[in-house]
C-alpha cells in the first residue's frame, strides 16, 4: 500500500467513529430529554430553508450568474408552482403543475 491508500482508510475509519458516536450519542441517555423551546421553533423552518437554500439558485442562476433574461422556462415554472401552492396548498400538484409549464417550454419551446 501506498502513502495515499493508507490515508483514505484513517479518513473512511475516522469518518466511521464520528458517525457512529454522534448517531449513538441520543441512544446512550438512560432518560428521555426534550429539546429546548428556541430549538423546536426553530426546527419547524429548518425544511423551508433548506428547500429555499437548494431552490431559489437552481431558479434564477445559470452556469453560476444570474439569468440575464425574463424567457428562461424555470422562471416560468416557478411562477405557476407558487400561483398552484396558492391556490390548493397541495406540493405534489405544485410539483406537477411546474414540471407541466417547465417541460413543454424548454423542450419544444426552446426556452
């Protein structure tokens, strides 16, 4: 083995440790413990901010700028998924309802 074999297997080992002690950790507690109030509240947005976080760039950015133009079929999309969000609060139709404006424009439109 060479130099760099030997340093991939300590890393994938380290890796290995930490995961287990920090997935482990909430399993060792003889007692059951509650997360702080701050900390629940604060759990309730975690998912919006993320889905925002991965999103909102895939959205309004192309090869790492910013569109420069209105006609790209994203912004479309983006636009009916939210007025569809709006209208019936239902995700799986936002879903549908943006991938039925994306597709049509981009593949047969060319936008």
């Amino acid at each position: 083995m060479n130099g760099t074999d030997v340093w991939t297997l300590c890393v994938i080992a380290g890796l290995a440790v930490v995961t287990v002690i920090t997935r482990g950790f909430f399993l060792m507690s003889n007692q059951a413990w509650q997360l702080p109030r701050w900390a629940q509240r604060g759990l309730q947005y975690a998912p919006i901010a993320a889905l925002s976080a991965v999103v909102i760039p895939e959205v309004v950015m192309s090869h790492g700028e910013l569109i420069a133009t209105w006609q790209d079929a994203r912004l479309f999309a983006a636009l009916a998924g939210v007025l569809a969000y709006r209208l019936k609060r239902n995700v799986l139709l936002t879903i549908v309802v943006g991938m039925g404006v994306y597709l049509p424009l981009h593949l047969i439109v060319g936008i």
